[in-house]
C-alpha cells in the first residue's frame, strides 16, 4: 500500500515536500488527540473522519498515522 504523502503527490500533484509537510502536521493533530482521549472508541471513530475529510483517505491509513 502507498503512503499518505505518495497518494497525495501522485493524486493532488503536489510536492513530495509538501505532501510530508500535510502528513507530518495531521500527526501532531492526531497526537494531541490522544493525549486528551486516549483508547476511546469515539477517538477512533474521529481519527478516520479526520483522514476521509483531510485526505479523503479511508481508515486503512490510520495505522501510519498512529503515534506509536
């Protein structure tokens, strides 16, 4: 499976620079959310609306967004 940045690059036709920059800013987001929700089923459950609405990305992507 592609990366979140390599979807983006080839899909949006952005930069590989850009498209990290897009990824790397999602984790941190995604991060402070588990440091206030952390193991919630609700967490999950807006983690992936995050990605659908961010990225346009189903959940299958959740794992290489995960802070651990």
């Amino acid at each position: 499976m592609q990366t979140i940045a390599q979807v983006l690059v080839e899909r949006d036709k952005i930069s590989k620079e850009d498209a990290d920059e897009q990824v790397a800013e999602f984790k941190l987001e995604i991060a402070e959310l588990f440091m206030h929700q952390s193991g919630t089923y609700e967490l999950w459950e807006e983690i992936a609306d995050l990605l659908a609405g961010t990225f346009g990305l189903e959940p299958d992507y959740i794992e290489e967004i995960l802070p651990y």
